[in-house]
C-alpha cells in the first residue's frame, strides 16, 4: 500500500526536537506545507483513478471471458 511521507527537518540551532515538531508554522513554512498539500493531494488522486480503472477494466475483462466460457 503506497504512503505519503513528509517530512519537517530538524532544528538548525539543536534546539529541543518536541518544541521544534508542535511550534507553529512561520507564514513561509505555511505556505510550502500548503502547496506539498495541493501536490499531494493530487498525486493521491491520480494513483487512486488510475487504480479504480484498472480494476474496472479488469472486472469487464473478467465478465467478458465468463460470458464467453
């Protein structure tokens, strides 16, 4: 099953990891984090689509073929 990984980094001055994870976005990371989101989300949509038409096609294909034997 595919996976969706993102990643954040790590604290450039080794502050504390926890506080570095739950701080809020700065309006620049905010903005990266929405368009990853949007390329994201896409992705996951085409890899969807993709999968729903092959079992489609081979559901017909299945169909046919027993209709025929």
């Amino acid at each position: 099953m595919p996976r969706l990984l993102i990643g954040i980094g790590r604290p450039a001055d080794k502050a504390d990891v926890g506080d570095y994870v739950l701080d809020e976005f700065t309006a620049d990371q905010a903005s990266l984090v929405d368009s990853i989101m949007s390329d994201a989300l896409r992705t996951m949509m085409a890899h969807i689509s993709k999968n729903c038409a092959e079992i489609i096609r081979t559901r017909i294909e299945d169909n046919s073929a027993t209709e025929e034997g």
